[in-house]
C-alpha cells in the first residue's frame, strides 16, 4: 500500500506530542514576522502556532499524569491537526496575496496572479472541507500541494519583478543574487512536487520500496543461510532416528533376533554424534526410538533398527521426502510463499484453537511486493491464549497510536499452509528476517520450546546484542517467564518431533551454543532489572490498563484511564501471572 493509503495522519500527530511542538515553530516565526503587516497582518497563523504549542504541551508525559494535564488533553483533541494545518495554509495564501496586491508598484500582472492563483486554492480547500468522504490524511495531502503550488509561484512572481523592476530595491544590496534565491526557492518547490504528479504517487512508491528492499536483502540472505543450515542436515549412519508408530507398523515384517539390551542401542550411538542427546532416551508419544544402519549416497532414504524387546529388532525404511536446496531458492521459496495476517483478522477465539486448521491458513493474505510485516510472533501455544490475546491488544494499541494504522502479524498456524507445513518451516529463518521486528510472547513454557529458541537464534546469529534489542520487543506474560530467561538452557527445550529437535540441535551447536544462551540469558537479565526497578514494564489486568511505551530504550510512563482503540470481545479472566513487558 502506499503510505498515504494506510497512515492516519491525525492519530499520527497525536502520539507525537514533540511533532506536534515543532510545528507551530513553522506558522510561529513566519507569522511572527509578518503580525504588523497591512492590510491583512497574519495573526491567524499565530493563533494555529500556540493550539499546537499547547497541543504539544499537554501531550507530554509529565502532563498527562496530572488530572489537570488529562483535562486539558481531551479539550485540546477536539482541534484536528489536519485542520489547524488548512487554516494556517489559508492564512499564508490569503495573507500574501492581499498584501502584495496592495503595494502600490508598478507590474500589476503579478499581483492578478497570485490573487486569482489564491482564489483557486481556497476554493479547493474550501471543497476539500466540503467533501466528508474524504480521510484527513488525503485532505492533509491536498491541501498542502496547493499550498506549496501557491508558494512556489509567489517566489516566481517576485523573481519575475525584481527582474523587470518593478520591485523597489535597496541600494547596495544585490539585486542579482535576490533573483537567483527566489528562482531557486521557486523551484525547489514545484519541481519535487511536479516529478511526484508527473510520476505517479503509487508508482514512486513502489520503486522506493524497491530500492529499500534491496537494503533489506542482506538480511532475507542471513535468513536463507540459517534455513539452508537447517536444511542440508544430513542423516549419518550412526545417529538415533525416531521413526513414527504408523512408519513402524507398516514394517511390521521386518524383524530380526539380536541379543542386545533395549538402553544400549540409542547409548551406542551418541559416540558417534557431537550433540548431547541423553535426554532424548525418554519416551516420545508417537514415536519409537532408533539408530540408523544405512543410508542411500543421497541421504534421501536410509534404513532405522528400533529395538522390540529385550532380543529383537525391527528394521524401517525411512524416506525422507525432500531434496536439499540452496540459499538462493529458500530465499525464493520463502520470498513466494510470504503471508502476513492483518490485525483486524485475529480474534480470542482463533487464539484459542491450539490445534492448527485449514481455515486459520485463509485468514492470512501474501504479502504485497515491497511490504514489510512489522512483526514475527514468536510464543508457545502452551502459553495462556488469553495472555496473548491481552499483550497482542497492548502491542496493537501502541503501534496505532505511534504509526496511525495497525500492524500485520507472521503467525505460523496462519501464515504456514497446512498441507505443506515442511516446506513451511524449512524457510522460518525467512520469514523471520521478512519482519520489522520479533514480538516474543514469553510465558511459562516458552523457554521450553526449542523452536521458539531456534526463532531468536536465527535473529541474534547476525547481529550484536545492542542490535538485536532494537529489533526485539518481549513481553513476558508471567513474572516466573522472566526468571526462565535469566537461565535459559538451549539443552532444556524440547520439540513434539525427537528427529527435528535432533536437527535443530546440531545446528544451534554448530553455529554456538553457549554464546546463543549467553545472549538470551544478557536479555532476560535486562527484562528482570526493569521490572526491579519499576521502569519501562507493562501490566495488563482485567480492569483498567497501565502501561509503558518505550523507543529504543527510552521508557515513558503512560496512564490507560480511556476506552481502547479498538473494541474487542472480551475473554474469559484466567487465574495467573499479570503481562509483563519490556519493549526495546
């Protein structure tokens, strides 16, 4: 989408209560300047500078923790920046027209143009108030390429008299130099404002946004690097290999006599493998433990003996279905096949079904060309989904009011196609790497998830660690969730699948372990320092909401006294441990 199309101008004004300071400089020093001005001094644009002065005054922080500050807020909302922004450009045009028309020189051509030039454009502005159907944002847009269409042909108009003088000049003052400082603000003007016309606003658009995602393609090639680690594993003869109950029962035949005890096969493998596998003897639901004895030269099918008894084995044919790719077609697998769910298609109720369907897939859409999902939501589905739901609302609620639209969301059950859920998790290190930022939903089994760890490894492998909290916003949903992360331990974390948590294992190895930890463990401490220290957190209960926003490090204290920005069904109240956030 183009900008204009998704932002919304006055709620993005309004969550900048700085901006909103540093405009009235604008009609302040110009009108300033000109107040003494005859006929037609510009006390107006005056007037607009101090609204948004104490528009910008009562926004702060300090103000709106006080009743008085929040009492004045709600008055001052009532004044649209947008139209505080019309009447400013209706005084300047009005103003500068009158004025120069009144000056009794010679050239009155000038003058006729710019009186029938301003005409036009408060005729416009005036149809653009008319118009109710039309957003504030595509208002704000017109309005203020009449504005600047007007200024540029004042500044043409007055190169225009001093170069036919009929501009009264002063002596020793340079008069050449004048003209060329008109001309030229004339057409720093137009001639931006004419290429965009001429162009095509969506067009210029879309090749900026192609341009900047050639910035982004180093990060999608870090993405398609990790997911062809990931993809290139290779099965060695050696290894333990879980084949599933339905694999097993269908080589019901294969079985051989061998006196051998149960424990030993899985403990005769791990000489042969660098990962710490001594936990996974456990029973896994689903699956029968093993070791590989052969495998073709391709690796795509290899032969698995599963101890039966205490003297017997079972021989299973494994094909494993999938040929390995490299980086350049996972990127353009994952490129293909990106989706983003947008905020208005979530609800509690498609939060709860822990269980992916078919139809969760068709709430997601792709991903426009040169689109950029804001963020990867990285949670267990453990995890309370009604703690989710309240953080999601949190996050949702702070972006709109920073950026004036909703943000888009990458959730896996949404965004993973069902009938290809391999080819979809082959390319997550993608999809990671296609997002903004990561949102970690932390509560108490996410720790636990090797997944989950997988997910944050992908995006602290490239970066430092001040880096990488800039692109990571956690929200711990319990205040145990914290303490986890403090002492996080990568050989903890488990998967439904044994062979996928084998897999991921190795390659968390391989790229480093122990600094991986070291960072998760660096980020949980920092969480947990700010939740000593009462700075930067955010608590979600059932009532009324207190909340803290931050922008790369920079906590400001916000009280949640009114309605949300969207209304959303209430969920069910749970029994546990009140949202936690820390957002970098």
């Amino acid at each position: 989408l183009c900008p204009q199309e998704e932002l919304d101008i006055e709620a993005f004004v309004a969550s900048r209560p700085g901006l909103t300071a540093r405009f009235a400089l604008l009609p302040g020093i110009t009108g300033g300047m000109r107040a003494l001005e005859f006929p037609f001094p510009r006390w107006i644009s005056i007037v607009v500078a101090i609204a948004w002065l104490l528009q910008g005054c009562v926004g702060c922080s300090c103000c709106i923790r006080c009743n008085c500050g929040r009492k004045a807020r709600r008055y001052f909302r009532m004044l649209s920046f947008v139209d505080l922004m019309q009447l400013w450009y209706l005084d300047v045009i009005l103003s500068s027209a009158i004025n120069e028309a009144a000056m009794e020189e010679p050239g009155i051509w000038t003058s006729v143009w710019l009186l029938v030039h301003a005409a036009f454009a408060i005729i416009i502005v005036l149809w653009l108030r008319w118009r109710s159907n039309l957003r504030k944002t595509e208002t704000f847009h017109l309005a203020s390429y009449l504005a600047l269409s007007w200024n540029s042909s004042y500044f043409a108009c007055r190169a225009i008299d001093l170069t036919l003088g009929h501009k009264e000049w002063e002596e020793g003052r340079q008069e050449d130099i004048a003209i060329m400082a008109a001309m030229g603000f004339a057409s720093l003007i137009l001639f931006p404002m004419l290429f965009t016309i001429l162009v095509g606003q969506r067009r210029l658009f879309h090749k900026l946004a192609t341009w900047l995602e050639h910035s982004r393609s180093r990060r999608l090639q870090d993405g398609a690097f990790m997911a062809m680690l990931l993809d290139s594993y290779v099965v060695e003869v050696g290894q333990p290999w879980w084949p599933t109950e339905k694999e097993v029962a269908a080589c019901q035949g294969n079985l051989k006599v061998k006196a051998a005890p149960k424990e030993d096969l899985l403990r005769a493998s791990y000489s042969s493998i660098s990962v710490d596998i001594s936990h996974q003897h456990e029973p896994r639901p689903g699956f029968v433990a093993g070791v590989v004895i052969a495998a073709a030269d391709d690796a795509l099918s290899f032969t698995v003996e599963c101890q039966v008894d205490a003297q017997t084995v079972q021989i299973v044919e494994v094909e494993r279905g999938q040929e390995v790719l490299a980086w350049p077609e996972l990127l353009k697998m994952g490129r293909k096949n990106l989706r983003c769910v947008d905020w208005a298609a979530l609800s509690p109720e498609v939060l709860r079904q822990n269980s992916p369907s078919f139809s969760d897939f068709r709430l997601s859409r792709p991903a426009n060309r040169g689109e950029v999902i804001d963020f990867f939501v990285s949670h267990s589905w453990s995890d309370s989904p009604a703690q989710k739901w309240r953080a999601m609302q949190l996050v949702v609620e702070q972006f709109y009011q920073k950026n004036g639209r909703y943000p888009t969301f990458w959730i896996d059950k949404f965004c993973i196609d069902q009938n290809e859920i391999a080819d979809g998790l082959r390319v997550l290190p993608v999809n990671v790497m296609s997002c903004r930022k990561m949102l970690c939903l932390s509560g108490k089994t996410y720790h636990n998830r090797l997944w989950c760890a997988w997910e944050l490894c992908v995006l602290l492998s490239f970066m430092s660690m001040e880096m990488a909290l800039k692109q990571i916003v956690v929200i711990a949903l319990s205040q145990s969730a914290l303490m986890e992360l403090t002492s996080f331990d990568c050989s903890k974390a488990r998967c439904y699948n044994p062979n996928e948590e084998f897999r991921l294992r190795r390659v968390i190895d391989a790229i480093g372990k122990h600094r991986f930890e070291i960072k998760i463990r660096a980020l949980g401490q920092q969480l947990l320092d700010r939740d000593v220290n009462g700075g930067g957190l955010l608590t979600a209960g059932s009532g009324n909401m207190s909340f803290a926003f931050s922008s790369e490090g920079s906590a400001q204290l916000f009280a949640r006294v009114e309605e949300p920005v969207e209304p959303v069904e209430a969920v069910e109240p749970v029994e546990e441990d009140p949202v936690v956030e820390v957002a970098f």
